[in-house]
C-alpha cells in the first residue's frame, strides 16, 4: 500500500541554529557502559589510549559527538569526585548502589573522563552530586577542574599530573532531584539549587558556567514551572526535562522480539517528546520570553527489559530498527524547536539502554540509532529551516499516528539537508516536497531500512543495518518525489 505525505520546506526561511549539542551522549557508571564500555584500562590487550578503547574513540569521533554528560543519572548523587583523583592504588571504592550494586574502584575518575572528552572532541557536562554531597564538594569540584591560579585544589590537581585547567562550562546542579537526586519537592530544590549555584563560582573568570537546574519528568509541568519562578534568571542556564519512551515501569517488554501492539506504543511514547518540550517551553516563555534559559532534555530514548540473562542492574538491551524510529523522530522534534531546547544526551551512550555501541570483550558493534546520529550529524550547528508537513496516519486499532517525521537545515556550506522519518510499520509512504524560496539543481540521498522491524546488529553481523545510498528521490523544479520504505529514515542533501 502506497500512502501521500505533502511537504513544504520554506527553503529561504533561514531560522535559529540547531546546537550541536543536541546531539550529545550520556556516559553513567552504569552497567558496562564505563568499565568495559568506554574504558578497559591502560594494561588491557584490547588497543586503548590512556585506557579508553581505540574503537570507541573512533566510532564517536566518526558519530561528531558533540557533548558527554558524567557520571551520572543517578550515580551522580552518590558520587564523590575526590575519591576519583590521584594516585589509583590510594583510591577508595564505590559500591553502586543504584545499578547492580557492584563495588567499583575509582579507576575512572575525572582526568579519565575530562581528558576523554578532549580526545573524542566531546564538550564534558558534569553532574554534580547535591543529594549525598555538599556545598563545598561541589564548589571545590569547580574550582578543581577550572582555576588556573593558585588554590587549594588547582595545587592539587597539578600534583595529579594536570596543569592547565579544563574551563568545563556545563554543569548539572543535581540529577532527579524530585526522586533519587533526594526525593525533594520542587520548591525546596529550587532553593537548594540556589545556594549550589551561588558557590560554584566561576573559577575561570570567563563568565560562561552554565549551571543546569535537575529538571522535570515527562509531563511534571509544576516542576519546571516552580524552578522557573523561584530561581533568578542570571542563576539559571538551564533546566532539564528527561523522558524515555517506556511502556509500562513494571512491564517495559522485550528490546527484540515485540509486537505490533508494543512497536506502536513506544512510537506513541516517543512522539510525546513533541508535546512535553512544546508545553515545557510554553511554562519557559511566561518567565523567559527572551529564551535565554535552555531547556535540555538531558535523558531520553526507549528503555526495555533487559537482555535474558543480564543482570537487571545494568540496563543492558538490543537496539533494532524500532530504535532508529525513535532516535529520528526525537531528533526532529528537538531540531524544530532548537529555539529552545539547546541540548539533549541520548540515553546511554554504550551498553546501556538506547546505545549507539554495544561491546562484548573486543568486539563493538554499531547499533542502528548510532547510524541514525551519524546520518543527522549535518544537521549540528546548521541553520533550521521550517517545514510544514501533511501526512497522513499510521494506525493500529483505534489509535493513529502521523506516520511521517521531517526537520530540515542549511549548513556552513550552503548545503541543506531533510531528515526524514516513515513509522508506519507496513506502509510505504509516497512523500512529495514543495520547495519554496530556493533552487537546487543536486540531490543526493541515504536510507536506514530493514527487512524486519524487529532486526537488529549483533555481534556475529555486525552490519546488518548501515545506511545505504538512497535512489528512490527525484527533483523536477520545486518538487522532490521521494518512496519512503515502511520503518525508514532519509536524509537527502540538497545543492
Ligand atoms: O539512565 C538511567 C537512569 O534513568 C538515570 O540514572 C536516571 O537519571 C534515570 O532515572
């Protein structure tokens, strides 16, 4: 069956640039996606640098992984930086509380991470522990990774083989604060978060520390609402909102083997992201009309059960083509309104929940949400063009969705770009693109598709999924005819 999607791309509309960190990652010690994910070790045999694997480093350089937010989630509020510094041997243990209760060694600490995200070309946004921590933790944290004067801690952090500072700019004042940050209500925090902010001064003098208010769940319009009254403005760089598409907590089916019925409601799950920013932003413009606060969705993506035989703690699942659905139409949406959400991390980045690689000892492998970012990343930085989309529904019982997805921008270079999305599980979609306010003479495409929407990359094929080069769009004049395959993402590059 043969379905019409009707497009306008307003291709002279040059809009708001989409910040490339929207496209960041989230790395928690969670699971395997720190030990034995990013980092094996410096005397491990599998090819690393200064612990961290090679492969990796590769991957996410090749991905443009623009942002990485550590060490937490949840962990971020039990952990203590101070016993992830200095000498490995003298450095006490952890144990996880929150993820599978395991004991870990401090091994990984914050020179790992910051020198880390130098060598993936990642800007570090750290999350500060304000639920087990105090004042003074977080403020010598700052003053730690940013003075480059004489102090205390930038004298210790010399000692630790470190001399220049790290000038990190993003900070996250807590995580969850309403439930395992510590279970506050909103109006306290908004308090708490005051008092942090006002001592995690701005050791590099640069004027650019972006503290980030622990933000809302899903619809929690009273939260963002209390933050953004209660907190003064100059305060607040940012505020977070976190949703994952999720069936039900205590029933969240398979990651692989689901059906029809679970497909279509995690696409459900996953289009409400468009809703929660619309009306989170809405409670934004009351306070913010000038939008100078971002809103940072901080965590989202498809959470499952685990795989059979993983321990529960470490949130381990595959990832198949019902993840590339869900990473391309988020990723739209948050291009659409990168007026106000300035940047995003994907839940996680390695072995845990919606991963763009999954590793087994040696072995990587690259999932099909990792080729849906690589295929967006024309989009980092470039300029959002308006689209006015028409389609029509992709529909399961008495339920529908629109099952055509689309953002659009214009690069550095002149170039634009459409990324495009068709949900429908069954339905190719016959999309027509009216273009208005510019010409092109050169098009060229690729595709993520899939025999089965259930399939997936394992380690024993590997690529089983990657983009392919797209033939199916043709431009006459204004018009571009594209035949989307059911369960489908396209970009097409336009000159
Ligand atoms: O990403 C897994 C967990 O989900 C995080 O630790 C927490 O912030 C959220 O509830």
């Amino acid at each position: 069956i043969f379905a019409q999607t009707t497009i306008t791309l307003h291709a002279g509309t040059v809009e708001q640039t989409i910040n490339k960190n929207i496209y960041g990652h989230f790395a928690e010690h969670l699971g395997r996606s720190i030990y034995g994910g990013f980092y094996v070790g410096d005397t491990s045999k599998i090819a690393n640098t200064n612990g961290v694997r090679n492969d990796v480093i590769a991957a996410l350089r090749k991905l443009k992984i623009p942002m990485l937010r550590w060490p937490g989630g949840c962990f971020a509020d039990t952990y203590h930086w101070k016993d992830g510094v200095g000498p490995k041997d003298k450095r006490p243990t952890i144990v996880n509380t929150w993820w599978g209760g395991v004991t870990e060694d401090n091994s990984f600490g914050t020179h790992n991470f910051l020198n880390m995200c130098k060598e993936l070309g990642a800007e570090p946004y750290l999350a500060g522990n304000i639920g087990s921590g105090t004042v003074q933790e977080l403020a010598d944290w700052v003053q730690y990774v940013n003075f480059d004067g004489v102090s205390p801690m930038s004298n210790w952090r010399r000692q630790n083989g470190q001399d220049s500072a790290w000038h990190v700019r993003l900070w996250g004042v807590g995580n969850e604060a309403w439930g395992c940050g510590g279970n506050m209500t909103a109006e306290y925090y908004a308090n708490e978060y005051r008092k942090y902010a006002t001592f995690m001064s701005d050791w590099d003098n640069s004027g650019k520390l972006m503290c980030i208010a622990s933000g809302a769940s899903d619809a929690d319009y009273h939260w963002t609402e209390t933050l953004m009254k209660n907190i003064p403005l100059h305060m607040l760089g940012g505020v977070a909102l976190h949703h994952y598409s999720v069936l039900e907590w205590s029933k969240k089916g398979p990651a692989v083997n689901y059906n029809e019925d679970q497909y279509f409601h995690i696409m459900k799950q996953a289009l409400l992201m468009d809703s929660l920013v619309r009306q989170h932003s809405a409670i934004m413009d009351k306070y913010d009309p000038q939008k100078r606060v971002a809103l940072i969705v901080d965590e989202w993506g498809g959470w499952y059960d685990v795989e059979p035989g993983t321990n529960p703690g470490f949130l381990y699942q595959q990832n198949t083509m019902r993840d590339a659905m869900i990473a391309g139409v988020t990723l739209n949406i948050f291009n659409n309104h990168s007026d106000r959400v300035k940047m995003a991390c994907l839940a996680q980045a390695i072995n845990v929940l919606q991963s763009v690689i999954l590793t087994d000892k040696e072995k990587m492998i690259l999932t099909p949400t990792y080729h849906v970012m690589e295929m967006y990343n024309v989009h980092q930085d470039a300029k959002l063009l308006p689209v006015n989309v028409q389609t029509n529904n992709y529909t399961f019982g008495n339920e529908s969705l629109p099952a055509v997805s689309c953002s659009a921008s214009k690069d550095s270079l002149g170039l634009t770009h459409i990324s495009l999305v068709n949900i429908d599980s069954k339905n190719t979609q016959n999309v027509t693109i009216n273009i208005d306010g510019a010409k092109y003479s050169n098009l060229k495409g690729r595709i993520l598709a899939s025999a089965k929407l259930q399939d997936y990359n394992s380690f024993d094929n590997p690529d089983k999924i990657t983009p392919q080069t797209f033939n199916d769009a043709s431009l006459k004049g204004n018009t571009l005819s594209i035949k989307m395959p059911p369960f489908s993402v396209v970009v097409l590059e336009l000159k």
